[in-house]
C-alpha cells in the first residue's frame, strides 16, 4: 500500500510527472498522497470516504480568533462540519505542499543529467568545447553557440560521435535578440532546456590608459551584457518549468584585483558578483546558479591577437596550466551537487586567499603588483581586430573574431 512506502519512495513515484515539468499533475498526485495520508485507505475508496467522513468530524475544535481567519469550517456546528468541507481543507493544504514539493523534488533531478539538454555560448574552442563534450559523455544533448561556425561545426561532430543529438546556432551574445533565438531553437529542436553556461567572453590584459575606448567597450559588452542576456532569457524559462541550472564563467581575475588588465577583472567582478545574487533570487524556483572562476587554463585565450600579452609570456603561463576538460569536470559536478561557486588551478586558490587580507596589507601588495604587470604587458603595440574595429563602428562582428570562453 501508498501508506507504506516512505516518502523519498514516494518523491520518487512522482518523478514521471517532475521529469516532464508537469506541476499541476505532481501537485495533484501529491494531494492523493496527503489524503491518503491522513485516513489510511487509498483515495477515492469507500473506506477513504469514511474514514475522512469520521476524521473531519472528531477535528479539534479550536476557540481563538485565528481558528476563524484560517479555517472558516471550525466555525461550523458538529453537524455541519461534514465531508466536503475537511475535503476542501485537505485540498487547500496539499496544493500549498505540493508547491514546496515541487521546488524540492525539481532540486533534486539536476543530480542525473542524462537525457537532459545543456546550451553552451562560445563553443567552438577552449572551455566552451571541453563543457560541452563533457555534456555529452554525461548522456547530454546540446546547443552550440559562437559566431565561429566552421569551429563550432567541429565540436558538433565530436558531440554527435559519443552518440547525443547536438544542433548550432550562430550567436553574438551581445544581443539580446540572438540569445532568445538561441533559446527558442533550443527548445523547437531538442524538446527542452535544462542547463545554460554562459561561457562566451574575451579576454584582455591592457592598463586602462593604454585600452582604447571601443576595445574597452567590447570587453564589458560580451563579458558582463552577454552573461546578463543569457541568465535572464534562460532564467526565465527555468523559472517556469520549475528546474534548471545556469553557469556563468568568470575568472580568478573577479575575485581579486589584478593590476594591468582593469576591463577584464572588472567584467570578472561584475560576474561573480551577479552570479551571487542572481543564485540567492533563483533558489526559491528550484534553478540553480553556479559561477566558474579559474585561473590560467591551456586555452588559446592569451595569445590571441590584441589581448595585451606579449607572445613569449603567455607561453610561459599556458605551459603549466592545468586543462580545459578538468574544469570542465568540475562544472558538471558543481551542477549535479548545486555548488555556488567553482575554482580552478592553484592560481585561482591562492588569489582567493588574498580576499582575506585586510586593507592595509593588501594595498601595498596591489601597488607592487601593479608595478610588476606592466614588465608584462605589452602596451606600445596593442592593437583592434578587425572584427573589433567592425563592432566599433556598430558593424556586424565576424566569424575571425570569434565570441569565445573566457
């Protein structure tokens, strides 16, 4: 019997209806579980009938004012208090449970991504590639999004290879537009949406006085606008569907100051800092929101062309960066365990320690770093791309200058 079963067994009898997103139909289950709950006998039955017929009318009865604001039949003479009203009771109550069994039960289902769809913004290299490969060894469909179609066509091949469906969709995270495109694609092609990672984004190392006002520009409009495009577009739909999970990437570089690179640490900040209070808003929908903030990875981020960093340095810091596929690991579990935030690399933990440091200690080591980044940086010959230059004069940006991980 219903009444035997504890009641993990019976989340767990529900799940059909949580997999679907069907709340009404868990909520509804759920007032079946309740009533049964409180007379023994399996709902609709005879028994249930007279046993909810005699509960009803052995309630308490309870003098005091509140008894007459929240329970209107306690008013009610022993002979009026009958079945349809302890019914209606019972009805009120479940739909007021079921809705935090839902939330709950919803929580829960990110433990198991097989079968689930995750969309990935800058896809076509780097991180972007090695989450969404490591999404489809999890048993995951995906949606690839860059505006570097020949790569992202690549790592769609690959995705296809380890058995999982996976489509394309050429997108500027810059625009709003193109991120609901993204979403509506996502959900008339592969049925649904599950994760989102907010992974696209552009790195630069230059002094603030040495940035140019459109490079400048670019770097706050893909690192901060594009994660607040993508979690609100993405948010929205997991909110009603009572589950899901967003990930924006950030960096060490938002967790503390890092002298010589002033647009990249601020939009990194910017995210961290979103990423927080955007978690703490979602919770009580059931979504989950996690932040990734590595340090240097094996990527070919800093060695592209105007990034501020002088070719034979960033070698030096690639070489014994940590991978890609690592991280992405640790994303995925971050999601199926709801982890708040995500660090990287024993340069991501060390800055993160230095969050700890007073004021008075951490100025002048600030000031010392900031000293030291310009040996490092490379100012007298930094320059736009193309692309850039493009988007400086409100052009379209193109596939050369590809939105990729941060």
């Amino acid at each position: 019997m219903l009444r035997t079963q504890p009641i993990s067994q019976r989340l767990q009898n529900l799940g059909s209806a949580a997999c679907e997103r069907d709340t009404n139909m868990l909520a509804s289950m759920l007032c079946d579980v309740l009533r049964h709950e409180a007379t023994g006998e399996p709902a609709g039955s005879k028994q249930h009938q007279i046993k909810l017929s005699c509960f009803a009318r052995h309630a308490p009865r309870q003098q005091h004012k509140s008894a007459t604001t929240h329970k209107p039949y306690l008013r009610q003479n022993h002979q009026g208090f009958g079945t349809d009203a302890w019914a209606s009771h019972v009805q009120a109550r479940s739909w007021e449970l079921a809705r935090t069994a839902v939330v709950l039960y919803m929580s829960l289902t990110m433990k198991d991504l097989a079968g689930k769809v995750a969309v990935v913004t800058g896809a076509a290299g780097g991180i972007g590639q090695a989450l969404a490969l490591e999404c489809a060894r999890a048993g995951m469909d995906l949606a690839l999004a860059d505006i570097d179609r020949a790569r992202m066509d690549q790592v769609a091949a690959q995705v296809i290879a380890l058995g999982r469906r996976c489509i394309c969709v050429p997108t500027d995270v810059r625009s709003h537009d193109a991120l609901q495109t993204l979403l509506d694609r996502t959900l008339a092609e592969l049925g649904s949406c599950h994760v989102m990672f907010n992974n696209a984004g552009v790195f630069n190392a230059t002094p603030l006085v040495e940035t140019s006002a459109a490079q400048f520009q670019r770097v706050i409009d893909i690192n901060i606008a594009g994660v607040v495009h993508g979690s609100r577009i993405f948010a929205e739909h997991f909110v009603k569907q009572g589950a899901g999970h967003v990930i924006n990437t950030a960096s060490a570089a938002g967790l503390f100051p890092v002298p010589g690179m002033s647009g990249y640490s601020l939009s990194k900040f910017a995210v961290v800092g979103f990423s927080l209070q955007l978690r703490w808003e979602l919770a009580a929908h059931g979504v989950g929101v996690t932040v990734l903030c590595p340090g240097t990875v094996k990527t070919d981020i800093l060695t592209r062309e105007g990034v501020g960093f002088k070719l034979d340095e960033a070698a030096k810091m690639i070489k014994g960066a940590p991978s890609p596929e690592g991280l992405a690991r640790k994303a995925l579990r971050a999601v199926r365990r709801d982890q708040a935030m995500v660090r990287y690399g024993f340069d991501a933990y060390g800055i993160s320690l230095l969050r700890l440091l007073p004021l008075w200690i951490a100025d002048p080591l600030g000031r010392f770093l900031g000293k030291t980044a310009l040996t490092v940086v490379e100012q007298s010959t930094f320059k736009l791309s193309p692309a850039a230059e493009a988007h400086a004069h409100d052009q379209a940006p193109t596939a050369a200058d590809s939105v990729k991980l941060s």
